[in-house]
C-alpha cells in the first residue's frame, strides 16, 4: 500500500514536470483616472465573472499613492490574442464608462522576459 502511495506520487510529479507551467503568457496593464475609487471598484469587482469569461486568468488593483483615484490594473492572460480582444471589446469600454474611469486608459501588453 505504501509503496503504490509512492508510485502514485512520483507519477504525479513526472505529470506536474511534462505539463507546460500555466503561468500568465501576457500581463495587460491599464492606467486611468477614475472620478471616484469606491464608485470605480464596485463596477469592477461587479465585471469579474464576465472578466474570467472573456479570458482574463488573473487580475491586480493598484492605486497611486499621491491620488487614490489614479489606478492600475493588471490582467493575465494565457495568450496575446485573447488580451488584445479583451481590450478592444465593446463591453469593456462601456463598463469602464459606467464606473467612472475618465479619459482614455493607457493600456500596454507584456510578456515574461527571458533570463
């Protein structure tokens, strides 16, 4: 019994080792300015379940330290295309507009650099 509790494990981890890392490939970052914080993240934290649908596999808020209403965000995605069309999207533009962001967002795409 043991030694099948031993066998299962190190196949395990032969499995884990062979499977590609299912890290982010593409961190989107959006900078803008919002009217106001708590308005912004109530839209924001509402978008979640659509946010997941539409690709995004991980997400950060960050706020400038001089305004509070000055925000970042990151989002994760498993590749360039699904990011790209998650920032395009009609939704996302309307649902920013609703919670307040002003202006145009500054919006890059990254990927992990290599060592």
């Amino acid at each position: 019994m043991k030694s099948l509790f031993l066998v299962s494990l190190l196949l395990l981890g032969v499995t884990v080792a062979a499977r590609p890392v299912e890290a982010a490939d593409v961190r989107m970052y959006v900078r803008h300015e919002v009217n106001d914080y708590a308005t912004w993240r109530k839209g924001y934290d509402a978008f979640n379940a659509e946010r997941k649908g539409m690709g995004v596999t991980g997400a950060a808020v960050y706020q400038s330290i001089d305004n509070p209403n000055d925000v970042t965000v990151t989002h994760d995605f498993r590749n360039a295309d699904k990011a790209k069309a998650f920032a395009s999207s009609a939704r996302l533009k309307e649902v920013m507009e609703k919670a307040g962001v002003k202006g145009a967002p500054q919006i890059w795409f990254t990927t992990r650099a290599a060592k």
